[in-house]
C-alpha cells in the first residue's frame, strides 16, 4: 500500500523549469509530471540499452556470418578441385579399361591365329569370352564409374581368365610341338616315287597285289632320315625287308624302313626327327637301291603320301 500511495504521489507531483531568454525579459515556466517523465526516463534507458545490445549482437553475428560464408567458400573451392581431380582420374581410369580390352582383344586375336596355326581347337574357357561378350563387357565397363567395385572385379576376372587361357595355351603348344615332333611327316628320303600305297602288279610275281608302304628310289647310300622322334623298337634284317628299322614315335603312329644297306641305330636309341638313322640300299627282295617306307597309325597300315609334309 505503501509503493501504491508513493507512486500515486510521484504523478500527483510536477517539474516546473523556467525558461529565460536573452531577447526577452519575460520568463517561460514549463511544468511536467514527475511520474511521466520519470517513466519516460526509463523507457529512453531501456530503449537505449536494448538498442544498444541489439547492435552489438547484430554486429557480431554478421562478423561470424562473414566468416562462416567465407570457410563454405573455401570448401566449396577445394570440393570443386577434388572433383575435377577425381573426374580426371575417371576419365584416365576409363581410358586405361579402353586399353585392356583393346589389348585383350588383340592377344584373343593372336591366340586363336597361333592356335589355328598349330592345329589346336579353341579350349572351353576361351570360348566363354568370345567377341561379342567381351564387347558386351567392354560397353558396361566404359560406361561405369570405374570404382564401382563390380566394375573392377569384372576387369580382374577377365584378366584372370586370360591368364588362364594363355597358361592352358602354353601347355597345348608345348603337346602340339612334341606331337608334330613325333608325327612321322618328314620325308625320310628326297628321290624317284616308284611305287605309291595301294593295289598294284608285284614286281615279282607279276599279280595284282595290295602294296602296304611307299617305294622311294635314289642312290646306294643316300641318307636315310627318321621322319619323326621315337624310340627304335626295331634295327636288324628280317627276310624279304632285308636290313629294316621300325620306329614308335607314340600318339599311335609307328614307322618302318626297308632294304636299307646298313642300319645306324639300335633298339632302345631315341632319334630325332631328321636324323639320319640308315643308308639307302638293296636288300632283301628288291629290284633296285630305293627305300620301301610304311607308316603304321594304331596298328593299320595308313598311306604314306596322307601324313608326308608336301611342303618338304
């Protein structure tokens, strides 16, 4: 009730300020409520205050703000250039896959060319990545982003399947080499063909009869060569053959040279394909100094002229 009364008294009150000019020699009073004014007073603090802190709070944040805008900035600044530097290595990484397969290719290319030349079929492997797959995986890996991990584990497993393929290629060649090594298809004397594989008039007998070999006619003492590797399973003189030599050369094929003048192997020797192994001659039942020469394929006797190397 106090403050209530007090304050009822303070508005109940007035200010009286007197106002002399120099011009004028009448005085001017002004009065005001104390209670008003003292009210206004306190509403200019206020006023003033909160104008005060606002500035000053404004002012900071907008110096914060300046910063902050200016860290983005420079954020922004280095996401860019590691994006370009990462679009870059994309770009080299997806040229580099170019590369590979263009490469791939080119050994696939290369390794059906040396497979064909050697005789060989196309493995089962090699025949899962043919052209059109391996296209097929080229487009889908070149319009990846190349560190996707499928994309890269795509890349490796054709790799490794080359790989592979290539492994298996080096041990069909290193078979076919020792099979046409062994593959009597080396002419085994150069010389006159007198007789060919098949029915003919015995020089002999004067009667139609089925001849087994090749009769190869040159000089007494000409060279004779072994038309491929093999051990001689045979060297000595057996009857109307006169002086022979049988060799195995394995994969099925065995051959046989007759009416030789001497023999220069022995049973159990391996020879080479070229070697010379005998000297042409006339022993046995012959007509003249030539070479009767068989080739035996898993036990028929085969002609010789469809196994000889025409290219000799």
């Amino acid at each position: 009730m106090n403050y209530i009364r007090k304050i009822i008294e303070l508005f109940s009150q007035n200010f009286t300020f007197v106002i002399i000019p120099h011009d004028s020699k009448k005085m001017k009073q002004i009065s005001l409520n104390k209670g008003f004014t003292l009210l206004v007073v306190i509403i200019f603090l206020f006023s003033s205050i909160f104008s005060i802190s606002s500035s000053f709070y404004l002012y900071t944040q907008n110096i914060y703000l300046h910063k902050n805008i200016k860290i983005k900035d420079d954020t922004i600044k280095n996401l860019n250039t590691i994006n370009k530097e990462q679009q870059a290595e994309l770009d080299k990484l997806k040229n580099t896959s170019k590369i590979v397969f263009d490469k791939l290719s080119q050994l696939h290319a290369l390794e059906n060319k040396v497979r064909n030349m050697l005789g060989l079929k196309n493995s089962k492997e090699n025949d899962k990545i043919k052209p059109t797959s391996r296209s097929f995986n080229r487009t889908i890996l070149l319009n990846k982003d190349l560190t996707n991990k499928e994309s890269i584990n795509t890349i490796a497993s054709i790799i490794d399947t080359e790989k592979n393929n290539y492994d298996k290629l080096i041990k069909d060649i290193d078979k076919q080499l020792k099979y046409l090594n062994c593959k009597p298809n080396l002419w085994p004397v150069k010389g006159k063909i007198t007789s060919k594989f098949g029915y003919r008039i015995h020089p002999f007998s004067k009667r139609r009869d089925f001849h087994k070999g090749l009769d190869i006619a040159n000089k007494e003492g000409t060279n004779i060569l072994a038309a491929g590797s093999g051990i001689v399973t045979y060297s000595g003189y057996n009857g109307s053959y006169g002086n022979v030599i049988v060799i195995s050369h394995g994969y099925g094929y065995k051959s046989v040279y007759a009416h030789n003048k001497i023999n220069l192997v022995k049973v159990g020797e391996k020879v080479k394909k070229g070697q010379v192994i005998a000297k042409l001659g006339n022993t046995g039942r012959s007509t003249g100094p030539h070479l009767h020469f068989e080739i035996h394929y898993n036990g028929i006797q085969i002609d010789p002229l469809k196994i000889l190397n025409h290219n000799n």
